[in-house]
C-alpha cells in the first residue's frame, strides 16, 4: 500500500473544501505545480492578496480575460514579487490602522518560480525578510525556467539536462549545484521557513497555515515537479515528489524561530537512483555521476539531522 | 468583461485591465485536451478522496452518495488519479474520437 502520511485517508474530512483556484487553467497534463498552487489556496482560504511573478503559474492562470484566481491576485514584474507583497502588507496595516477593514484578517502573500525566486527576484526576497514584512513567500520550484522552455536556473540540480545545460561531448549538463534558499532564508533570522511538496498535501497545508500564522515574514520552498521540463510521465508527478524526499533529495522540514524538525523522517532512505531514473532529464548520468550526487545528498541530509537533533 | 473574440475595443477594457469575475478560466473547458479518460469501477472504492485531493485540475468533486467522479470538461487525462489510487478503482481508457 502506498502510505502517504498517517493523516491522509480520508482526506475530504480533514482538506479545506474550497477551491480558490479554478479549473479551465492551462498548465499541462500532470502539472505538480499546478496541484501545489491549488492546495496552498486551500490553506490560505480567502482572505489573502496574492502577488506573483511571471512564470508558468501566472501564465496559465491569467490568459486574458480570464482568471483561475478567485482570490485578489496582482501579477508583477518578475522580479519584485517579494518588493510588490511588502508594498500591499504596508498599505493593508495603514488601511486597518484608519478602520476601513478588520485589524490582522488579511494577509498579504508572494508567489514565484525558482526562476523568481532564486535567481532574479533574490534581492527583493531578501529586503522583504530582512525588513521584517508580515508576508507569507511562497516559492514553487520546478528547477528551471520552465515557462520558456526549460531554461538551467540555481535552482536546477547538478547534472540535469535543460536547454542551457544540455548534455553532450563537452558537458553532462548542469554543472553546479542546487541553491538552497531556504537555508538562505533560514540565515535572515525569520520566525518560519519550511520546504514542502503537494506530494505530501497534509504536511504542505499545516506548513502554509503555520506560515501565515506566524507574525513577520515567512518562506515556503515547494518543491514541484514539472512533467515537461523534466521529461517525466504526468502521472507520475505525485510519485516523483515522493521519491524525492524519500532519497532525501529534497527533504522536508521547518524552521520555527531557529529550531530545525524534520516534518517527514524516513525511517530508510532510498537510493538516489529511484528518484533520477524516473526522469529523462538525467537518462544520461554514468554511474560515476550517480555516485557523485548520492554522496552530496547523504552529506547534506546528514548535516540537516544533525541540525534537527540539536 | 471583454469575450475571447479579439474585437475588443480598447476603452472598453477596465482601467488596469482587471479581471473582475474571478475565477472566470472555468469558462474554458480543457477536457478537449484529453486523449485518455478516468472511469471508475465504485464497488473497488473505499472513498479516501486521495484522487480528489491529487488533481491537478480541482476538477474532482464527491456526489451525493459520497463517492467521487471527475467533471470531464475539465479532465485532461493526466492519470494522476488512477496512479494514485489506494484500491486501483479507477482505470484510464483511451477516448474513442
Ligand atoms: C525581466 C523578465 N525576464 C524574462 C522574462 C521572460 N520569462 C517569463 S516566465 C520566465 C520563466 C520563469 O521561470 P520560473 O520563475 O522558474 O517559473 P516556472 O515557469 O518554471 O514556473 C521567463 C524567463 C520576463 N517575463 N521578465
Ligand atoms: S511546463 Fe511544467 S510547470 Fe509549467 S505548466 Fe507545464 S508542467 Fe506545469
Ligand atoms: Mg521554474
């Protein structure tokens, strides 16, 4: 049986039934993205005002006239997503601070691609952690510019092929290594940062409402796979983001005022293989390159153990 | 609200060009996109709703007798829900035309 989490059965009962996120939205067949951005509307419910930078999520959500959002959505620039949802969460505490709405009822909340977020909208992230804005970060990282055709970003794992990092007699593909912007979050001293993936939606849901909860500014990394860019079967995407944290290539955990848990804590890890072999992005890998990312990601779980124990 | 047509005149646009009737996609079915479709086989279903709670699309509701279909205007056939069924209930068949 494939056991997700000890909560999930019967899911409706303990899931938010409302859909902030409307069918009719173009993203491709299988999206992970897609599905994370459904199930963190779910856990914001409706009062919220979502800023998001360009990327896939915006595109297919927003062909004009139409709108997936049913929640107030601003798309800006692609990257100030973070600067735009600082701007709105100081115009909402100046409007309640006159009366016009409720004190503390909505929240202000950014959204952007690894392509957003870790690359061209960094600076802006930053400023809005480090001033200290009671805004919700949600990053959804696919790990590339998927939106216009697959492009390598500092989020795109070593060794995987995009159209800028292709393999061939002179490369093996990407050739550094994963940002890890939680980390960088982690180190503006903020009161919550989490990874998540919609492969875990109980853990994903908790994680944003904790998120929103906390006063001052929080980040969520997401990770999410994208069928087309990483040359995976659509219905595998929920299996992918699995395999993923059961390899530990991408665990997840939170930081709450410092203090580090890991949220999902496999009781064996798998090997990297079963997670890279299920994607075309990486049918190229020799064994040796396999072995390479196995032993940065064993490194790199061990050194987050460690840091959950203390 | 301005229709797809693209013949709409300028200063009929709202001002920012906002969408005022949120979540207006629903007016664009993607089921035409599907070359495969869920069908369910309800005696195997113990109505965990992880096909529900999986979808991509939200496009997966519960009917009045607790059991859930998808709404095949918006089904694109990705066979996330077949995958991730507990009770493998549901199978996806190739669309006939
Ligand atoms: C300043 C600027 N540069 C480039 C683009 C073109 N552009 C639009 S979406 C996109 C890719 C977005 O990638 P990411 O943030 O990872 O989101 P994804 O599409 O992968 O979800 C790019 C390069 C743009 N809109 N603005
Ligand atoms: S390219 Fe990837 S992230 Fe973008 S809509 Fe398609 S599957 Fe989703
Ligand atoms: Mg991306």
């Amino acid at each position: 049986m494939k056991l997700v989490e000890n909560f999930d059965i019967f899911a409706p009962v303990v899931v938010p039934p409302e859909e902030y996120f409307s069918p009719g939205h173009r993203a491709c067949q299988g999206c992970g993205e897609v599905l994370a951005v459904r199930l963190v509307c779910k856990a914001l419910g409706p009062n919220v005002i979502i800023s998001m930078a360009t990327g896939c999520m915006e595109i297919v959500s927003s062909p004009y006239p139409h709108s997936a959002w049913r929640v107030p959505w601003l798309h800006v620039a692609f990257e100030n997503a973070a600067a735009v949802a600082s701007g709105v969460e100081a115009a909402l505490r100046v409007i309640e601070r006159k009366g016009k709405i409720p004190a503390k009822n909505t929240h202000s909340i950014a959204m952007g691609g690894d392509g957003g977020t870790t690359d061209i909208g960094l600076q802006s992230l930053s400023g809005m952690l480090e001033r200290g804005h009671d805004v919700v970060y949600v990053c959804y990282d696919n790990e590339a510019y998927m939106n216009t055709g697959v492009q390598r970003s500092s989020s795109t794992p070593f060794g995987a092929m995009t159209t800028t990092s292709p393999p061939g007699k002179m490369s093996f593909g990407q050739s550094t290594w994963k940002k890890n912007v939680a980390e960088i979050a982690v180190a503006h001293k903020i009161p919550y940062v989490a990874t998540a993936s919609p492969s875990y939606p109980i853990d994903l849901i908790n994680k944003i409402k904790r998120a929103v909860d906390v006063v001052g500014p929080a980040y969520v990394h997401v990770l999410s796979v994208c069928p087309t860019g990483w040359r995976s079967a659509g219905n595998n995407s929920i299996k992918l983001g699995r395999l993923a944290v059961e390899s530990a290539v991408f665990p997840l955990y939170e930081v709450k005022d410092g203090k580090y848990r890991l949220t999902i804590d496999p009781p064996k890890l798998r090997p990297v293989s079963d997670y890279l072999k299920l994607q075309g992005r990486f049918r190229h890998l020799t064994p040796d390159l396999i072995e390479q990312i196995q032993k940065r990601v064993t490194e790199e779980y061990g050194i987050l153990k460690k840091k959950c124990e203390e | 609200m301005p229709k797809e047509t693209g013949k709409t005149r300028w200063q009929d646009l709202p001002i920012g060009f906002m969408i005022t009737d949120a979540g207006n996609a629903a007016e664009y079915h993607t089921g035409t996109w599907r070359s495969q479709q869920p069908v369910r086989n309800n005696d195997r279903c113990f109505r965990c709703g992880m096909c529900y709670l999986f979808c991509p699309e939200g496009c997966i509701h519960r009917g009045p007798d607790g059991y859930f279909f998808a709404d095949l205007r918006y089904c694109k056939g990705c066979g996330i829900c077949a995958q991730e069924c507990w009770s493998d209930t549901i199978n996806m068949v190739e669309e006939t035309e």
